[in-house]
C-alpha cells in the first residue's frame, strides 16, 4: 500500500468500534476518497495483519481488532 492510503486506513481503524475484515476497510476507504488510490483487499489484508491482532474468520475472510495502545 502506498503511504496516502496507509495514512487513511489508519485512521479509519481508529474510528472503527469492534471487529472489521479488510473489504470493510476498503470500502470505508472508497467511500471517503474514491478508487484511485485504494489498495486491493490483499495489500489491506497484509498491512491489517502486521498491525491489527487477528481474532478469526468470518465468512472465510479474517477478521481483526484493533491493537491497545499498551499492546506491544
């Protein structure tokens, strides 16, 4: 992902409350900035999972939480 989409996604994981899967992020981010610098559901999927604690699947896609801020 390049780092405007980084950027956003990160601040739409702070608005989020509870679980989120990387096609819920992506469409937040479509909806708020448009498609053209939106990363595929594979590139949000791996920064999610560098950044975010991985708590399951749900309907065969992973889904995430947010990490603590006393989280390591």
């Amino acid at each position: 992902m390049n780092k405007i989409c980084t950027r956003w996604a990160k601040k739409i994981i702070a608005e989020i409350d509870g679980p989120f899967t990387a096609m819920t992020i992506r469409e937040k981010l479509i909806e708020k900035h448009g498609t053209n610098y939106v990363a595929s559901n594979i590139s949000i999927g791996q920064f999610l999972a560098r950044n975010c604690i991985v708590i399951g699947k749900r309907n065969e896609r992973l889904t995430y939480k947010k990490r603590e801020k006393n989280e390591n």
